[in-house]
C-alpha cells in the first residue's frame, strides 16, 4: 500500500539522484555557499502527523517566502485598505521589475514581487515601529511550531542583502515619490531584509504554513491566526502570484498554492489537507526552485491534492 | 435547511433588484442591444442534478468562454508541444494588448488573452481545415449538453465581429510576422469570429462544462472527452488568466476557475463538485460581469466551494 | 585645393574598399539579391552644380526615403492640423514598433516611423483617392529632376512587399481600432508600398532634395513647392527622426538632417548649401546604410556643412 | 531697420503681457515661490555683443541646463568611452522615466534625462572625487562669464533636492545594480543636486554657453574649452535631447540646439552665431518653460537663426 511516508521517500531518492540541480542564489555569499546537494521536504496533515525526508531539519534562508507571513500580519492589521496600496493581481514581470510601478503609479501589482513586499514591510514598520516590528514577526510564527526558540534570523544574511539591495533601494525610493513609502526608506528595508533574513527548517516551515491549510487556525493551540476568510485570500496570491513569472507554469505543474524564496524553499498548501515545505537550492530560469517544484508535482501526482483535481485521493498518512 | 435551490434562487433575487449593474458591450449592435436586466445562473452537479434560476434558458453569445473549448480541442489534438506556441502565464495585461507579444517575439503570454486564442484557432484551423474545424467545434460540445441541436452559432454577431475586428486583424498580422500564425490570416480569423459567436444558455453552457468539473469526462454519456491531466491543466488556466488583469481578484473573491465572456457569460468550475454558468450582460472595467461575479462570490460564500477553503461544506442539492 | 569633386572622388575610394559594408535586407528577394559592393553619392548644390560618382546613376528602391516626400504632400495639404495624427517626435523606437501606439492611442511618435507613414499615405488617400495619390506623388517629384520619366514604381517590389507585409498590416488594424485610419486598410497600404517602391539614382533622388536644401523651392523652375516654413519642418523632423533609434548617432556623426530607406539610401541637406543623395545597400544593426552613413561623416568632415558647426567651410565646387 | 536690440525689446513685451504663462515648479519651496511674471533674455554675439531685456540679471535656479556643462567635462575627461555608459539617442520619455533603463540594462538613454545626467555626475565624482568636483564645475563656468565670483549654488536648492530627491535615489540606486553607477550613491547624487543648484542670471548663463557657439573656444580668453568636434557633439544632443519628450516640437518650432531647465531658464545656442538664455519660470506640459520657448522662437522667426533655413538673415547688432 502507497503510504504518504513512502511517497515522500521516493520523492527525495529521485532529486538525490537528479542531475539537473539549478544553480544556487549567488548574489550574496551566504547564500552562494548553500551546497546544491542539499534536498528537504516535510509534510504536515490536519491530525498533526508529520513526514519529514532529507535535510527536513536543516535551517535555510526562508528569503520570500516570509512574504507570506508579513502579508498575513498586515491584512489582520489592515484588512481591506490595504489593497488601496497593493493590488491583487500577477505581475506578468520578474520579481524584481521596476517596469509595471511607473505605469502604475507607485502600486505594486501583488503583494509578493519586491516592491509589494516592501510596501507590506512599510505597513508593518508604520503600525508597530521599526524594532518592534521584528519582534512581532517571530512572535508571530513561534507559536505555530514545536521548537520555538530555534527559529531565528541570520543577521549576516540581512546585513549582506542590506549592503547590495540596490535594486529595492531603488523600489522603496521609486514609490517613496508616489507617497506608497511612508518611513523613511532605510527603516523600511531594514525591515524587509530582516524578514528575508528568517531561517528555518523545511519541518518548522511547514508547521508554520498549518495556519493556511487549516483556514487561519493554530493547530497546536487550536487559536486563531486569522479570518478564514483572510487565508483563502492569501492562498488565492499564492496561487496566482506566488512564483513570479513562472505562477502559471507552477499552477498547471503542481496545482497547489505556493511561495518560493530565492534560498531554494517553497511553501505549498493543500487546503484542508496538507500544509508542505520543500528545499533545494538550485533555482530554475524564473528564481523557483527546480527540485523543489519537481518533488512537489511529483507529491500531487501521488496524492491527488491538486485544487484541480475531480476526485482528490487523500494518502493514507500511516 | 439550506438548499443549494434556495441558495441560487436568494443570489437571482439579489442580483434581480441590484442598481449597479456594469455596462453592456457596446462594440456591435447585437451585443449592445441585450437587455441589461438579464440575469441567469444555472449549475450542475456531479449526480447530474441541476438547479437553474431566472433566464437559465436564454441564449447568449459566449464570446471568450467559447476559448476553454477550442484550447480543450488544441490541447487534446497537439498535447505539451502547444506551449511552444502560446505560453502559460497571467499576461497582467488587458485582453486586447499588443504590448506583451513585441517583447515576447509573437508568442501570446496564455490562450485566454485574445493573441493566445487566435494562435489556438490557427493550430485548430491547421489541423481540421477552415470549415471542417467549425464543424469539429460543434461536435465537441454538442454531445455535452441535453438538447445539442439548439446549440449555434449567431452568424451575424460573426459577421459583424469580422467587420470591426481590426485590433484582432492587427493582433493576427503581428504574429504572423513572427511566424506564429501559419495560414491565411483571414482563415483564421473566420474560425476565431464563429467560435467566439456561439450562443448558449446558462443551462447549456454548465452542461458543456461539466467534463471539466469531472476530471475530462462526458457525463451524459461516460465518455472521456480529455485527459485528467488535460483537464487540470485548463482549470488551472482559468484560474489564473481566466478574467484577464481581473484574475487575481475573481481568485480572491470566488476562489474558482472560471472564464469570462465579453457577453456577460461566465462559466465557472468546482472540481469534483459542481459546472456553474451565469449570465449579466453587465461589465465591470475589466471586462468581466459585474453581476456575474457576484452571483459567483456569493454562491462560493454559501456553499464554501472555493478551492481555497479549508473545510467545505457541499449543499445538498435537494 | 581640396574641390568638392575632389572629396567625393576620395570618400567613393574609401567606401569602395571598405570590408565592412553590413548586410542588405533580405526581406525580399528583389531587395536581398542587390550587389553589397554597390556605392554612389550625388551632391547638388544651390547653383544646381551637381557632382557624382560611383553608382550615382543606378536607379535603387528608394523605400523609406520616400517618406519626406509623402510628409511633405500631406503637410502641404492638411497643414498644422497633421500633428493630431501623426506627432512630432522622436520614438526612441525600432522603425516597427507598436508597443508606442497601445501607450499613446493609436497616435504614431513621428511621420517617419512606418506607423506614422501609414497614417500619412492615408491621409493622401482620403485627400486624392487610391490611384490618384500615386499620380500625384509622381507629379510631385518629377519636376525636380532633370529626366522626369525615368522616376518610376517597381512593381515588383510594391507586390512582394504588399504578400509579407505583416507587420504593416498590423499597424494599420491597430490605428484603425483607435480611428486614426480612416480608409479601407488595404487601400492605404496599397499607396504605402507604392510609395515605398519608388525607384530612383542618387542623381535624382539629390535633385528631388533640393526642394528642402532650398527652403521650399525648386531650383530647376523657380517656383514654390512648400513654404519655408514647412521645409524647416521637414528637416527638423528628418534631423530628429530620420534614422529611427539611430538618430542621435546620426546626428552627433553627420550633423545634417537626413532620412534613411532600407534600400540602402540616404537623403540628406545642408540646408541653403546641398542636397546629397548616397547609396550603399549595406544596413547596420539599426537599419540605416552603413557606408551610407560613413560617406556622409567623412562629406561633412571635409566640407564643414554640418548644421552644429560654428565654421562651416563650403568647398568650392569646381 | 529691425535690430536685434529691437527684436528682443518686443520679445520682451509680448512675454510680459502673455496670459498664459504655465506653472512654476513646485516640488521644493525655493523653486515654487519663483515670480511667475518673471522673464528675462540675453543674447551674445560672436564679437562679444550682448544684448539683454527684462530680468536678464536676476539669477534663477539653472537646474537641468547645467547637465550641458557636466556633460562638456566629462567628455573632455573621457573622450568617446563615455558612450559606453550613456547612449546618445532621445528616449521619448519624460525626463525621470525608470521604464528605459529596465530594457536597457541600466544605460541610459542620454545624458540629458535624468538617469543620464547621475551617470555623468558619477563619472565626473570618480574622476576628481566628491568635493573637488564641485571645485571643478565652477572652475570651468568662472573663466567664461564677466563677473565669476557671482556664480554660485543655492545650498538650500541643493538641500531640499537631496531631501525629497526619492525617485533620482530610485534611478542611481537602480543603476548601480547593473554597475552604472560606480561610487557610494549618496556621493553621486551630492554632486549631482550640487549641479542642478546652480544659480546664474540669463546674462552669465548665455557669456557660459558661448563656448558652444565658438566651436568649443572661450571668446574672453580665446582658450579652447573643448575640442570643435566635442562642441559639435554637445550641441547635436541639445538638439536631440534637450528638451525631454518634447525635443521634437522644439527643434521645429525653434530650431536651435538648446537645453531648458525646471527652474524655467533655457540656454540656445546658434552656431557660429550667437548664444542665447532666456528665462520664464512657467512651465509647459513637458517640463520646459512655455514663454521661454515662445522666445526662442520669435527670436528666430526676426533672425533667421534656425539651423534648419536656408537662407539665414544675421541681424544687424548695433
């Protein structure tokens, strides 16, 4: 019987042996240093029951796919103003395209291309303070996951990305003059690269990921992260907007929402079914991981957790 | 108890005495003339039960929801090798832009933009001849629906497309350049003008989606009309390029693949679950049914079919 | 002393031994099958003193060339009102760009680009009708030279440039979506690739520029072919927009208005001094004529015609 | 019999009872608070004859005209290498577009629009260093005006640019990320808000563009300033470029090579002729002061003076 432990298993023998690897983020060392080799995935159902393979416990730089989570504290914060300063749609550009701001005076298109993000990161430094802010990111996310305290933020990491971030220097000020920056400049990337900067585990990115495959509950405390009706909001980005200009491709290939970093980590939820973080390093053509969204077509193939999918068949989490 | 027939007949009743209610196409005089007040909704369910309400009946033009068949058609006859003519992503453009395909050298960012849909005609139209691909068409989508002889074409609407069809001859002759429109560029076209002039009922046009809602099978009859993959891959299209740069907020607001006609049409897809059609000739400034949409949003609201809910709660369609 | 004759004796030597000489367009086999060694000049100056040499009698397909006088047909005509269709300047732009039109309406940048030609012979078209605009361009260039029949169309290449002249088609659809072609697209463009087919020798197509380097008038009659104030018109736009995103070069190398064809011919005028006619069918990467433009840097450096020069020295034409 | 001295007397009435007189800069105090009525006008001759009217000596924020001077500097400095860095080509676009520069690999278009102008100021930083470049620019403008000491910055101006300059920081920062810019970008744009606080009355700035008219030599000194072929270079792009997007109704409607400024002042200049500054705060859609504009051209309408006439009438200075 194909049991969810063994596909997973299976899956992570296929990338070990995939010669096809990607390159790795080299724009700053940290992250150019990270060794193609390295593959991980962890799985969390609804009961709780986790399946980890690979380098599931491995700490890695989460990079965008903490765009998830800034989005979540601003839309709990904000609610529905907050689409007055970032809109709702995908970018059709690269995640770092100042093209479509001009055009549109200032707004990002979604809230996960750069400058989205940044603006994301605006709102939060506007309503908790530049410290502050920080300190509310991780209290956000300990609580959803067993080892709180391990969670953390790779300063050399934020320092590096603050040091070459030239082109969201170039994002912030760009929207500065259109009033969608409202901190000043520095304070606000200050935030945004420290939340690139978070580390985690596929086993701990995939607890925290819970809140959105439960429709906004803790699991493990059984409190309210946020509105069910704020999940599918973000589920709906991730699907459409979660991997740039390749949201599409990832849409038909794996049928799941997802976030991708550039650190090679994706977040993918199944609703009501599964909340699964994947790792490796090496990026594809549009900055995705390319293992990463092999294993996690691979897992849909399997399982049927497709959004798509008639008849779902749910694996037999033994 | 709450019924998915009372639920239906609540939303008709909502939208019956709704003041805002969008504008209708104006372009040719048949599209302009239709009566504002019009609004129908019909939905089939996976037993086959339907439930239909207000102008259920009424035949519209389809316009660009007739696109989810022709790319159904192409896909089924061409398989992987059709994404080497017509790309998979959101085109964060609006339907008719010219922009995107200089940049991109003549390949349409999706087929649901009207470039991708007239290189999906062209490939249509070399594979079954000009005339011969028309009559394909129908006999695509006649075996779906119950009364197959009353499903036509309004050859006026087509006739008078062609007249004002410059930005398509344009879209057309541009591509041509690039060598990705590859017959007589009228030919094309001609095809192109018949299909989007199809006219269906709400309750014809859920029909015809019900082997998207199956996984690619004919309900009526057991047959599979496409691969299960096939199917998911056009779902997953429509979810993400279905309302062109009204994409993201249809996936936030309704949570489901769906295709918007120009006429007012939209046909919507619950996979596993259930076909919806509605019809409100009125446009929103995308282009899509005011109405429509939110008829949508609200059948989504009460039934939690949204693909992006934790826990759904499937009505009983008693 | 360095004559006149001279210099033009030297440049032709220099221009007949280059090695790099670019590529023909190959578009069409009657332009791609001319000989790349080909090179004439023709120089006429205010007191109708003419100096040739090289091929300065083979008649060439003028092509874009013929777009000055196709302006200066429509300028004369339909005055200051022209600049609501076609605007005044530079695209910043390939020669077929339509990403400008979506952005700006249907307005081309300038009449130089092939959208803005269209709009121009359409103008003509609705001013003298289809055949008759062709009647009438004839009228307008024979006078100005000194064997008035041999200006002719070649056939030939109106025809196969009208069988793959996508792209034009395409502008012309584009523009006639937004109202700015106002005949039947194919009568319009039937006159733009007539226009476009005019053949002539450096020797004629010189003396047809004199009406520019004269300030209006033809030397050969005396009489007024345009106002001053238009023919200052011409070459400001000839001088800003006449080597499409080549023209900033252009006028930094050679300094003179000019205006190139794909043919591999330039019209350029020292105004009150010159009108000069080079042929070199070799195009650089922007389109222009390679030796072309060399013939005249080296013309200007010898003769101090260009316009930025505070010194001009004018040869002494013996 | 109409002399200069008279031409520009009547200039001077007409602007001074024009109604429509644009709008003042008013995105920094200094320039907002600027007298709307103001208009002044200067005019040197070869033979060192100047003629001035209205406010000639009041001095005025010069602003984007002393990117001519940066520009001479660095390409005395650099020689035809600084193409590599900037293009030579009109960008179509208004003067702070980020658009270009995304296409275009972070080179920009010219060095008149903005992006163009940092990148000279970056080269000019790199050259001779932060602070002494400042030295330098005013130890190249001294020597060409009678009274030197008077040329100076308006440090408020410079502050309050470099306070509210986001979107200039956008376009430094967004260049250094395709290593364009090549010293910290705070040091770049220090000098480069140093330049554009310039303040010069219409009398220095036109005795500072008489190097320009000379072919590159100081008339005061007869020292070269430039070489004749740099000189002719510089004046090509004030032609080209000098006005942002609206370059090409200004070389038609004057005809000169010249360079306005957001303060309101223009320096033309007529080579071989005379160099003229003019100076109305008010300014047009594009950017450029409207009365100025009306000026030049009345002045060129008396003199004949455009580049682009066949027969020029020198006016008579007395």
């Amino acid at each position: 019987m194909t049991t969810l432990a063994s596909i997973i298993v299976s899956i992570a023998e296929e990338m070990r042996t995939a010669s096809e690897r990607g390159a790795v983020a080299n724009y700053i060392p940290p992250l150019a240093r990270v060794d193609l080799d390295r593959f991980g995935m962890a799985v969390v159902g609804m009961d709780g029951a986790t399946h980890t393979v690979g380098d599931a416990e491995v700490p890695f730089s989460v990079q965008s796919v903490s765009k998830v989570f800034s989005l979540s504290m601003a839309l709990n914060t904000m609610g529905e103003e907050l689409w007055g300063r970032v809109r709702q749609e995908p970018s059709g550009s690269a995640f770092n395209s100042i093209v479509q701001l001009e055009n549109e005076h200032g707004i990002p298109r979604n809230p996960f291309i750069n400058a989205g993000a940044i603006v994301i990161a605006d709102i939060l430094v506007s309503r908790y303070g530049r410290e502050n802010a920080q300190t509310r990111l991780l209290e956000f996310l300990r609580p959803l996951v067993s080892d709180p305290a391990s969670i953390d933020i790779d300063t050399d990491v934020a320092r590096q990305e603050r040091a070459t971030g030239f082109r969201n220097m170039a994002l912030a000020n760009y929207m500065r003059t259109f009033g969608n920056i409202r901190n000043v400049v520095e304070d606000t990337l200050d935030f945004y690269f420290y939340q690139c900067a978070l580390t985690m585990s596929c086993h701990q990115l995939a607890q925290v990921g819970t809140y959105l495959m439960t429709g906004g509950r803790n699991p493990l405390t059984g409190e309210r992260v946020m509105s069910e009706r704020n999940a599918q909001t973000i589920l709906a980005l991730m699907m459409m907007c979660g991997h740039y200009d390749g949201s599409g491709a990832f849409a038909i290939r794996v049928g799941l929402p997802g976030k991708s970093g550039v650190g090679g980590g994706i977040l993918a939820v199944a609703p009501g079914v599964a909340s699964i973080a994947v790792w490796s390093p090496g990026l594809n053509a549009k900055g995705n991981s390319l293992l990463g969204t092999r294993a996690l077509e691979r897992l849909v193939q399997h399982t049927g957790w497709s959004v798509f999918r008639a008849n779902p068949w749910v694996a037999n989490p033994t």
